[in-house]
C-alpha cells in the first residue's frame, strides 16, 4: 500500500512538474526569418509576436530577420540543405516555396483547421491565384498588389494622368520612370511577367522597350522604387509593392498609388523551413500573423488580410483609414472583382524565369541608353 501510494505521489508530481513547466517550454526563446519583405513590414510583426509569445508562452523570444531578394534567399535555402540558419521563408512567389517543397527544404504548416479553412484555395480571373499549398507546406499571410506609385504634384507638372499601366508608356514621362530589374526583385519579375502574358511574348517585350525609353533609372533594389518618387527625383515607381508605397505615406511624403487591371497580387507566402532550429516557434509565429490581432497589424501597414472576414478598417485618421485612401478606398481584396492573368506554373517553371531575367538584361538594361536614344 505505501509503494502504491508513493508512485502515486511521485507520478502525480511528476505531471504537475510538466505542466508547471510545459507552459515555459512550449516554444523557443528565438525566431529567425529569412525574406524579401521589407523591414516596414517584418520590424512590427516581429515586435509584436515577441509581446505575443510573452503573454501567452511567458517566454522572452528573441527575433530577428536575414534581408534577402527573393531569388537570393531562395538560393540561400537551397545551399544551407536542410540545415538552416533561419526558421522562416517569408515573401515572393509561390512557385518558389513550391520548388522548395519538393525538395524537400519545408515542413508542413502546422496551424488550426478552422484557421487553415479560412484562407480561400485561391483569387482572382480568369487565372485563380493560389493562396496557399494544397499539400500544406506554405500559406499566405497578406494580399498586396504590385502596382504604379506616383508624385502628385511632378505628374500634374507633367500634364499627365496616371490610372493604368499604358498611361506610363506617355511620351512626357520620358526620364520620369523609375523601376528595378527583374532578376533584383520579385515584385519587378511578376510584373514584368504581367506584361508578357497580357500581350504575349512579343508584344509584351515591345511594351516593355516602351516603357524603358521612359525609365530614368533602374534601382539596387525594389525598395529604392517609392524612395526615389516620394522624394520627388522621378514622377512614378513601376511594380511597386503596396506596403512599400504606403511606407512613404506614413513617413510624411505626398505619394499616391494605384492597383492597375491584372496587377499581381502575392499572398506572401510563409513556410517553416526543414530543420528550422526554432520550429515551435516558427509555427507559432505563423498562428499569430493569420490570427485577428495579427492581420489586424498587417492592415496598418498598407497590405490586405488574407481571410475574407477580415478588413481594412480603423478609427478616424488611423493607418488603416489611411491605406484605405491611399488606395482608392478598397478595404479588402474580397470586395472586389480581381482580374490575374499570372499564370502560376508557366512563371515559375525555372527555364521561364532564367529567360525572361536574361532577355531583360540583354535587350532592356543593356541597351537602355539606346532604347532612349531611340524614342
């Protein structure tokens, strides 16, 4: 009877000992991402999970993030083979996660089935957008349009109007473009691609000699884009990300933005990466982007929930409010009709993007001074 009753006890502690400390336990102290998305983005989501986990893990997380290009970071994934220096893939274009996947280089998001089932399979028509792997091995997290930003004041100067992507083949907005190339930047490749397979291969590339006789200046980085027009050196910024453009707004400068016909739209797709050395806390870390609070935090910075349910919307005079002006009013991608002519498995075949990057190099920057010369 005493030897029952000491396992007892001791089994008894040893449960109460588990949960006392399971609490603590149940996800690292530190996160690591590796993504194309802006430090305007990934710096107060990253903060706020920090605040998260420490209220509901009581556990002090360490976070930071490795800025990488889209096809920079992707090929850092690929080196590090399934030892990773990073927990989380976060930004660019499905097809590359789904190359990963196969791979082998992901794990399966780990989140709530009703939290999963929220997030529609796809968007947009005629060509629906997937918004999250089937298979489970990425999700997206945000809806954001690559579109134009412009300069208000130097357009009007300019006598021109900006509301679609042929208002920037406009004669008097020679010298006023500004753009990166497409193999710096995924934002700058996807819209490229929109081009191409708006008009086709030829007459796509034609278009885009067009518009390169407007180009002022081909940019380092995507980033430099809404830079270099909300501080008034060109008039407008080609293939910009939404929450790039907002970024300016919200550091004081006078820009306005538009979402085109067929703009891509990325869901910024999220996966934990194999071997990730924080897992536990990378899924954790996804739970709370696509919870209420999480996309709530997203919508103040100039992108879209990715579940219908929730909007774009704030008390007089907030972000939220803000970014609904900035971009003519819309609160969510599910309000309106969403036209995607991006055809998923054609742009991310790997021959396709090698060609589409080298002919931009050879026929477009290589012989921008000529192109110019020439308009």
């Amino acid at each position: 009877m005493k030897k029952v009753l000491i396992v007892a006890v001791l089994f008894t502690a040893m449960v109460f000992g588990c949960l006392g400390t399971g609490n603590a336990q149940t996800i690292e102290n530190e996160l690591y991402l590796i993504t194309p998305v802006s430090k305007d983005v990934h710096d107060p989501v990253l903060k706020a999970f920090a605040e998260y986990a420490k209220k509901k893990f009581n556990v002090d997380v360490k976070t930071s993030a490795i800025p990488k290009g889209t096809p920079v970071a992707y090929g850092q994934i690929i080196e590090w083979k399934g030892n990773p220096q990073a927990d989380i893939f976060w930004g660019g274009e499905g097809t590359l996660f789904d190359d990963l996947a196969a791979q082998g280089l992901l794990e399966k998001i780990q989140l709530p089935k009703k939290m999963w089932d929220e997030i529609p399979e796809s968007i947009g028509k005629p060509v629906p957008l997937p918004l999250k792997d089937p298979k489970q091995f990425w999700v997206g997290t945000m809806l954001e349009p690559y579109g134009i930003i412009y300069q208000p004041k130097l357009v009007k100067r300019l006598g021109v109007e900006i509301k679609d992507w042929d208002d920037l083949l406009n004669p008097k907005l020679k010298g006023q473009i500004a753009q990166c190339t497409p193999d710096r930047s995924s934002s700058s490749h996807a819209t490229v691609e929109v081009v191409l397979m708006t008009h086709g291969w030829e007459k796509g590339w034609d278009w885009m000699r067009k518009l390169a006789a407007n180009t002022g200046i081909f940019t380092a980085r995507s980033r430099d884009v809404p830079s270099v027009v909300a501080k008034g050196e060109f008039a407008v910024g080609f293939g910009v990300p939404s929450y790039m453009a907002f970024a300016e707004v919200l550091g004081g400068y006078d820009v306005m933005y538009v979402y085109p016909s067929n703009a891509y739209v990325t869901p910024e797709p999220m996966s934990v990466l194999k071997g990730a050395p924080h897992a536990k806390a990378a899924h954790a870390f996804i739970e709370f982007l696509l919870s209420e609070d999480g996309q709530k935090l997203i919508s103040q910075l100039g992108v879209y929930p990715v579940t219908p349910k929730y909007k774009v919307q704030g008390a007089p005079g907030s972000n939220q409010e803000k970014a609904v002006a900035f971009t003519g009013g819309m609160r969510s991608f599910f309000d309106i009709q969403v036209g995607n002519v991006y055809n998923v498995q054609q742009a991310g075949d790997k021959k396709r993007i090698e060609d589409v990057n080298s002919y931009f190099r050879k026929e477009i920057t290589e012989k921008h001074k000529d192109i110019v010369k020439e308009k």
